[in-house]
C-alpha cells in the first residue's frame, strides 16, 4: 500500500481484533490453570481416601505401555498418508520416507507456542526434489483441519449414539467439528487459499489447488477414521497397564467407543486451545469421561501416562526417521524461485 494511502476499515479493525483475540487466549489459559490445580487436588484427595500408595504408582504393566506407544504411531500414519496423497493431488512428487521423516519430526513442532512450528519444520524438511514449499504448507492445513474435523466429528457421533448423557461435550465436539472441517470443504478451501494471495508466492498454486477435491477428501475421512480408532486403542491399552488398585473397573472391549472419544475430543480441544502440546486441555477433557467409569484415580493416571507416552513415542519416531530415513535431494532454484521465496 502507497505511503499516502489511508488505512482501510481491516485495518483499523485489526488492533481490536488482536485485543479480543489475545483476552480470549488469556482466558483458555486461566482456565487451564484452574483446571488443572483443582484436578492435582482431586488427585491427591482421591489418592488419600483410595490408600494408594507410590508403590501402587509404580506397578505398571511396561508390556502394555510399549503396546500403547505402538498403537499411538500406527495411529499417526493415516494421517501421514492423507498428507502424501493431498501434495500427490497437488501435482508434488513426495517420496514415501523422507515425507514420513517430514511428518513425523513435524510433530515436535506443536509444543512451541502457536503451532507455527509445525509448518516450519514440515515443509523445511520435505522441501526439495519434486515438493515446492508453499505447496507443502497448504497440504499441512488441509491435512490438520481434516485430522481435527474427523476427530470431533468421530466423538461427537460416539457420544450422541452411546453416551448421550453427556449433552455438553458432545455439543462442544460439534462445534469443533464444524470449526475445523468447513474451511476443508474443497470449494470453501480454494476460496480462502486464493483470498490469502498465496498465488503471489507460487503462480501455480490455483491449478494446483483442483486436485483438493471431494474425492480427496472423502479418503482422507475413511483414513483418518482408522487412525482415530489407533490411538484410542492406545489409550485402551494404557489402561490395560494400571494395576487393579488404581481402576475401579478393568477395561473391557465395551470400553473402547468411550475411551476413543475420550481421545479424539480431547486432542481436538487440546489443538484448538493453541496451548503448546493441549498442555493441561487434554487432561481436562479425558479425565470428566473416564472418572465415572474407571474411578478419579484410574482417570487421572491414564490421562497423565497417556501423554507422557505419546511424547516418547514421537521422540523415538521422529528421531529413527531423522537417523535412518533418507533427506530429500534437493534441487537448485532459479533465481525467480530464489527471488519469490525472499519475499515470503
């Protein structure tokens, strides 16, 4: 904009707009806080009534626990899957293991404040031969709206069909729902792909965006749906591990369409939070739905195990991947390229 231009009305509206966004971040924030402080409590007071004591904590079954961590990163490469396939749609030619070590070590990305970190690390890393950059990134939305939108849409279908009685989480599960999954519908996504001016940076990207089509979508759905049923298998078998003490009922098969929706609604609200990682949000979800049926004791160390393995188990996989799996060649840019991607 010229310097003699005069602000328009966005941008007169963007401090405000900035103000409200960060009071409400403060809030989510706040409350976590609380919530977390009033379930350490709850915890401890539970602990004191139940008698557990640290050698109850300690008795864990590792078998099941490394059966969690696997069904956690079996979970994952659905979704990695999906994101292969969208930068295929968008005429990319990713190779299988260095888009999965991309993927994986992408991850890591989300405890840094803003989840920024995740497209950085993504498209940095896939960037090279055959995948442009920008490219990339747009397939990274695509594929995290359609993970949450699946997420919230597989809880809320649970809860509504199986648990009605809680009204309340299903209703939030819809609105997440709603919230991550419109922008993905292909006709809504190519509008605000092109409203943001990303043709700036890559003149291409408006053909590129006709692969992102409905048939596209619909096998990232099914893809996804298999991948949410992984990880709730995961928290399944956390469970499996505690010892009978700190459940008040073993974890059966009946069990599992709770426990996944425990999972998918809590790791859609932990996203949606922007708190790094869902610190505290996560816990804040799964321990409400799991308490009634295995006990305050049981509900609040699975949640904790539960995010205590997933971690090692990114670490892990993203460190074999980082180790093992093959970076991509990367090809000289032309000075156009080199030019474009200065101004980004």
């Amino acid at each position: 904009m010229p310097a003699s231009a005069a602000p328009g009305p966005l941008a007169k509206k963007i401090p405000w707009l900035r103000r409200v966004k960060f009071a409400i971040r403060l809030t989510v924030i706040a409350l976590v806080i609380w919530g977390v402080w009033y379930t350490i409590q709850k915890a401890f007071h539970s602990l004191r009534e139940e008698q557990i004591t640290a050698r109850d904590l300690i008795r864990l079954d590792a078998a099941w626990l490394a059966a969690a961590g696997v069904l956690y990163v079996a979970g994952q490469w659905p979704a990695y899957w999906f994101w292969r396939q969208a930068l295929r749609a968008m005429g990319q030619h990713p190779e299988f293991w260095p888009t999965a070590r991309a993927y994986f070590i992408g991850h890591l990305g989300k405890y840094v404040p803003g989840k920024a970190m995740v497209v950085v690390l993504r498209t940095s890393l896939v960037r090279g031969r055959g995948v442009d950059a920008t490219t990339a990134a747009i397939c990274v939305f695509v594929e995290t709206l359609t993970l949450m939108a699946v997420g919230a849409c597989f809880a809320s279908a649970l809860l509504a069909t199986l648990y009605r009685q809680y009204s309340g989480l299903l209703f939030l599960g819809v609105l997440m729902m709603l919230g991550a999954g419109v922008p993905t519908l292909p006709p809504i996504f190519r509008r605000l792909v092109k409203l943001l001016q990303v043709q700036r940076l890559n003149p291409q990207i408006e053909h590129s965006l006709q692969g992102i089509d409905w048939r596209l979508m619909l096998r990232g759905w099914v893809s996804m749906s298999i991948g949410w049923c992984l990880m709730g298998l995961s928290l399944w078998a956390v469970l499996q591990s505690l010892p009978e003490e700190l459940v008040r009922t073993t974890p059966q098969l009946e069990h599992i369409p709770l426990i996944a929706a425990s999972v998918a609604l809590a790791m859609v609200a932990g996203f949606l939070s922007l708190i790094p990682g869902g610190l505290g949000v996560r816990e804040l979800v799964v321990i409400p739905l799991l308490a009634p049926v295995f006990g305050d004791v049981g509900a609040i160390v699975s949640a904790v195990l539960l995010r205590l393995i997933w971690l090692l188990a990114e670490l892990a996989m993203s460190g074999i991947l980082y180790v093992l799996a093959p970076a991509p060649a990367q090809h000289q840019e032309s000075p156009a390229t080199l030019n474009t991607s200065s101004r980004a």
